[in-house]
C-alpha cells in the first residue's frame, strides 16, 4: 500500500473507531467470576429476555429441526414457508413479510436502504439505541424530540423536527426502555403526516395493548418490525421480520448477500408459529406476573415503578442507580442500569421474570434501598 492508501486508512479505521456501537452488558459468567457466585445462581433481567416459556419446549423443537432439517444443503423452501407462517399470525400475506437475521439486522438493512448520507432520521428519547447507531452508521442525522410528562408522545415537538431532508421517523412501541406505548390516534396522525418511511418497532407487540400492524395496508410508508427473540423465546436464534406493503416488503427483501438466514433459524420460527399457544401461554403468565410485580416494586420506600405494556418493567430508585445496581450484582442479580432518564434521575430497567426470582429481586431492592427484606 502506498502512502496515499496508508493515510486513507488511518483516517478510515480512526473513523469507525469512533462511530458509537453497542456496549457490551454484564454476562452470566462474567458476573459469576467477578463475585464469587456460581452461575447457576444468577438470575439475568437485564435484556428483556423471555424466560416463561419452558427451555424444554424449544429444545424439543430444535430436535425436530435437527431431524428434519439438511444442514448440508443452502436454504430451500424454509424462508417462504416462514413468511407463510408469519403472513397467517398476523393475517397477511405473504408479500407483505420480510425476514431478517433478528430486527435489528432488519433496522440496520432498512436504515442502510433508505438513509444517505445528511439524510435526518427522528425519534424521541429516551427509546431503544440501535436505531441511533444504525442511522450515524450511515452518516445521517439523528433529530429526537424528548418525550412528556407521563412518557407521552410530543406530537408537535416532533412535528417540528420534521426537515426537507427528514427520511425516516422511528417510534418504538412499546417504548424501550420506557414500556408504555402511545395513543393510537398520535401514531397514526404521525404517519400522516409525515414526509418519509416511518419504521414502527413492535419487538414487544406481543405483550402490549395494540397493534400497528393492521395500519400497513392503509399506509405505502410504513414499516412494522417485529422479533423472534422475546415473545417467542428464541433470542439465541436472531431471527426476526418486517412488515409492510409489498412493495415496499420487496425492497426490504432485496439484500446482497443470498441464503443470509440460516435453516436452522427459519425452521424454528415457523415451527414456534405452528404452535402458537406456547407463545400465548407464556405472554399470559408474564402479564399476570408483571401487574404483581409492578404493585410489589411501588410498596417498596424509595422504588417508582412504571406501568408496562411490555416484559420489562422501568423503576426510578431513591437511592444512586449505580449503588442499587452494584448491590443487586453482589447478589447474583443482573439488572439494566439507565441513569437519569427525562426527570428521573437514577432508572434501572428490570425484565419480568419468574415469580421465585422477582421474590429475590424485590428482596434485593428492599435491602439495597434501605428496607427490611
Ligand atoms: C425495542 C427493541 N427492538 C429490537 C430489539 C432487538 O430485537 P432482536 O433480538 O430481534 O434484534 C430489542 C431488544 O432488546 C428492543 O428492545
């Protein structure tokens, strides 16, 4: 490489070095080593994981998948049954479906399609971080707009951030890491109005109260993204989808590099959706544990707990966030720490997990704010 390249380089990798990306989180066995504890005995709520549907359940799919399935060949027939079976669930069709590597592999492939250069995205905050990445990935703009009181949307605040060069408006519902979603009506009357592709992110869809879903046959620019990794229990597998007209779901399908899902993958989507009511059976425990949860964590001095349309409950702690959520570690508990979040200052995020564990978690609280367990 000459001197001209070298530089070129430099300057190039000193620049990815830069762009912001996921920070990695706390892991089962990092926090074992770190405390002495083994790793049986921690209890991870910190990624919205699901842990209400049985690992059993799944591992008995897989092995069917292991039998039916020719690892050996590329992909066949598997990504369109999938979009069949996806098209079914949500009372679609096919045309409508495009499957990705995980939503978020569908975000970044829809941002990296539809956002050029100095192209602005908008959002409000606080709401899920991928999107931010993925849009200064492309060397566009990221506008937010805060959200209100309440976590209501800023109808108007939005609005304003609306520019010529405005492509794509993001709104998570529901909302990571707030856990409400919106009135409807301002979802709507957003799409509307708005000048570009609006990308709704329903990764929780399945615990919430609506659905944008219904709204993509009356909407050419509106994308629904949805995931295979919570409701569904499959996080490990990365599979998830959008949804959208056809038109605008063949654009999303167009990508470079063919056979990019795996078979494995693929199988165990459409199988999960064969059998349905494991999904549903789980969603309903969790909703039934997460009202409990919520009431027990607002009994606790020096816990606000938010209300929840999703498997994650937010809380604001009297005490610094970052002491409550050392405490929890030293206890085995993995907790998402957020800091101020609007006027809140010390948010943590916890997942709604099994009933024995929340009985540690609430305990754990207790003891680290102060309370008698
Ligand atoms: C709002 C939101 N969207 C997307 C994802 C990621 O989903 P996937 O596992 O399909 O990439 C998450 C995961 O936490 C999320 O909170």
């Amino acid at each position: 490489m000459n001197t001209k390249g070298k530089d070129w380089l430099k300057e190039k990798l000193a620049e990815i070095e830069a762009l912001e990306s996921y920070a990695p989180e706390k892991t089962i066995g990092g926090v074992a080593k770190e405390y002495g504890l083994s790793p049986a005995s921690i209890i991870k709520l910190n990624f919205n994981e699901n842990l209400y549907i049985p690992r059993e359940k799944i591992a008995a799919l897989l092995k069917e998948v292991a039998e039916e399935c020719d690892l050996r060949l590329y992909p066949q027939e598997e990504e369109e049954q999938l979009r069949v079976a996806i098209a079914k669930y949500l009372q679609l069709k096919p045309a409508n479906v495009a499957v990705g590597n995980s939503s978020d592999e569908v975000m970044d492939r829809i941002t990296r399609l539809f956002l050029d250069k100095g192209d602005v995205a908008v959002t409000f905050t606080p709401t899920f971080s991928v999107f931010r990445y993925c849009v200064r990935y492309n060397g566009a703009e990221y506008a937010t707009a805060p959200l209100q009181k309440g976590f209501k949307l800023d109808v108007e605040g939005l609005r304003a951030a609306f520019t010529p060069e405005t492509r794509l408006l993001y709104l998570c519902s529901p909302n990571n890491p707030t856990g409400n979603q919106f009135a409807p009506e301002e979802i709507e009357a957003l799409i509307e109005d708005f000048p570009g592709l609006v990308m709704i992110d329903e990764a929780y869809g399945e615990y919430a109260d609506y659905s944008a879903v219904p709204l993509i046959g009356k909407y050419e620019n509106l994308v629904v993204l949805r995931t295979f990794s919570k409701a569904f229990g499959l996080a490990g597998l990365r599979l998830g989808y959008a949804v959208a007209n056809p038109t605008l779901a063949k654009a999303i399908n167009k990508i470079p590099a063919p056979y990019a899902i795996n078979v494995v993958s693929l199988t165990m989507g459409r199988k999960l959706l064969e059998n349905v009511g494991i999904m549903q059976e789980a969603v309903a425990a969790l909703k039934a544990e997460r009202r409990k949860l919520i009431s027990r964590l607002n009994e606790i001095r020096g816990v606000e707990a938010f209300d929840s349309q999703a498997n994650f409950v937010l809380i604001n702690t009297s005490k610094p966030h970052e002491d409550v959520y050392v405490n929890l570690l030293k206890k085995g508990i993995i907790i998402k720490k957020l800091g101020r979040l609007l006027m809140y200052e010390n948010c943590l995020r916890v997942t709604v997990g099994l009933p024995e564990m929340n009985v540690k978690l609430l305990n754990a609280l207790k003891e680290s704010l102060g309370e008698e367990a």
